[in-house]
C-alpha cells in the first residue's frame, strides 16, 4: 500500500479544499492518504464526503508542540475527535494562534511591511490564521518576492524580528493525549532544518513514553538522513513513516511523492481505537 500520511488543506494553511485534496489524491494513483491539519480536524466530513473508488482516508492532525525551545509537531493518527481533554488543548491551542498572528501583523506595521488583519482572513478563509498565511500576505503587499523570504530572521522565522511565540504542548504530554484519545504519534520532519532537529537522544526519549513511528521519508530529509533515520526507528522499534507534506499551491502539489514504509498504514491501524480509517459510501 502507498500511503502518504502527510498532507494539509485549507483547513489549515494549504491552499486547496479537503475535497480537492481528496481528489488529487486519487489522480496520484496512490492507495491511502492521510489529512492532518495544524491543531484541527475541521477538514475530516468534507474529505470523506469526497471520498471515490478505493482510495482510503486517514484521519488525522499535526499537533504543535515545543521542547526546550525548539519547535516539535507530532503527526497524530486515528484518535477519537471527541475526547475533552485533547479536544480543550486543541481550541487552546488555535485561540492562541490568533492572539500571535494579530501580534505579529502589528509588528511588522513597526517595520513599515502594510498588512491588514482583514487581508489575512480572506487568505486564511475557514481556517486559523497561521505564518503561512502572513507570509502570502507580504508577498500581496511587496515587501517579500515568495512566501520562504518571509521565515527568515528579518521577519518571522523562529525569533525573528516580527517572531511572537505562542502556546505549544510538550511532546511528551502530547503523546499521551493523544494515546489517551486512542490514537497513535509520529514525529514529523525531525530532520528538515536546524528549526526541527531532534536529537537520536531527544527521540528515543519521546519512544520510551509512547511514540508511535518517525517520518523517515519527507520532501526536506535527504538520503543520508533517511538512512540514519531508519535506522534510528529500527533499533527504536518504532515506524518508519513517510508523507509529502503537501500545502497544495505552495509546496507545487507534491501528493505522491513521498509515502510510508510497506505496512506502516495498516500498523497505525493495528495499534489505535479512537477512529477508524474512512472509505467511499
């Protein structure tokens, strides 16, 4: 089975609707594809409404969580959507979002970029305003040639001058959480730039207290840090994952490209009971 369990839709900060994600899906021939939406799972009814042919739906969300002051998201698989406790750390968790964007955009007015909190949500539509959305809004007004020159120290990469933190879980209580929920983690792109790095150490850690597999096979890991990664997960018993990370117009509509390792899927299956994947009727 070919299964990218890594994609976003406008939910969040892709540009495409749940449907249309659905739909690019099955032009890329794949089997299973997993929608997992920054801290939401708005996008789930309209994705499987979507739903043709055999093509199977992973229901999910990538969870925003901090260590040591080091951004972490963990991919969370087929937990229950109603369970209160994770349910109340995901709305606070998108509240916050929108005390920072409205945050950020005042800062960078103190840096002459012109941005209107109206501008971003017609950008953002149903979803969280979130960097993404800012960064397309600076491209509208000028100030940026693409949406990358926005995450940089000049503007609003970690720290930069227009950077305002904003709330996060610890992985390790996002773990159990979801668990908790029924569902089962992987640690997304840990390998995707100084901003993601975890350490073998730091990974073997969140292992020991429930972690379900690592995303070995992502669009920013290259060779030699896939081979380390799957080694890693090898010797950690864990799952070597793989998705996309699809955004839509954004990463240039990458569905396909990157997928999990043979049977991963079906394990995450195996080891949760908070949902179960979605099929057509």
């Amino acid at each position: 089975m070919r299964a990218d369990l890594h994609v976003h839709s406008n939910a969040s900060d892709g540009t495409d609707s749940p449907a249309e994600v659905i739909r690019r899906a099955a032009r890329a021939g794949i089997d299973a594809v997993a929608l997992t939406d920054h801290d939401t799972v708005a996008g789930h009814p309209q994705a499987r409404r979507a739903l043709t042919g055999d093509l199977i739906l992973v229901p999910g969300l990538e969870l925003s969580c901090q260590l040591q002051g080091r951004s972490v998201h963990l991919l969370a698989y087929l937990f229950d959507p109603g369970d209160e406790e994770l349910a109340a750390e995901l709305t606070r968790i998108r509240d916050d979002r929108v005390l920072r964007a409205r945050a950020m955009v005042d800062r960078l007015a103190g840096l002459g970029v012109d941005i209107s909190w109206d501008q971003l949500a017609a950008l953002a539509g149903p979803a969280v305003i979130g960097r993404p959305h800012i960064a397309r809004a600076m491209v509208a007004s000028g100030a940026i040639a693409a949406p990358r020159d926005a995450f940089t120290a000049d503007w609003i990469a970690d720290g930069g001058r227009a950077y305002v933190s904003r709330y996060a879980l610890d992985p390790v209580r996002a773990i159990r959480l979801v668990r908790g929920a029924g569902g089962a983690t992987v640690l997304a792109h840990p390998r995707a730039g100084r901003e993601w790095e975890l350490s073998d150490e730091q990974i073997a850690g969140l292992a020991a207290v429930g972690l379900a597999g690592v995303e070995v096979f992502h669009p920013d890991h290259n060779a030699a840090e896939r081979t380390r990664l799957r080694a890693l997960a090898t010797d950690l018993g864990l799952l070597a994952s793989g998705g996309s990370d699809d955004h839509g117009d954004l990463t240039g509509n990458r569905i396909g490209s990157e997928t999990a390792a043979e049977g991963v899927c079906a394990a995450l299956e195996s080891m949760t009971s908070g949902a179960r994947v979605m099929r057509a009727g």
